[in-house]
C-alpha cells in the first residue's frame, strides 16, 4: 500500500530563495539538488518522484524535509 502524501508547506521567500539558488551562478552539484528536491516537494508530488526526479533517494528526500 503506498503512502499517502503529506503537504509540504514553503514559504514564498524560502521558495524564491531556493529558485534563485539554482538558477545562478556556480553551486555545489549536491547543494543543487536538495534545493531542486524541496521545490519539487513544494509542488504536492511525493518524495519518491521528488527524488527521482532530481537524482536522489527517497531516503535523501524525506531527511530534507525534516
């Protein structure tokens, strides 16, 4: 049985922050994607797909959120 998703709540200047971040300049690969991470996480899909489509476990995904 799969796990329902939870609501993961950004606010809008962290999500600015976040879209800012990877969008400019030079960044660390890693600091990258957990960025991605939590904006995909922001957008109601769930952890699994969130990771995936960033290139990170579910596990990876669910410590972000915490």
């Amino acid at each position: 049985m799969a796990r329902p998703i939870i609501p993961f709540a950004l606010p809008a200047a962290a999500q600015a922050a976040l879209e800012a971040f990877t969008r400019t300049g030079r960044r660390p690969v890693r600091a990258v994607r957990r960025a991605q991470a939590l904006l995909a996480l922001a957008t109601g899909i769930g952890q699994q797909a969130a990771g995936k489509a960033v290139g990170l476990s579910r596990q990876a995904v669910s410590q972000l959120r915490r």
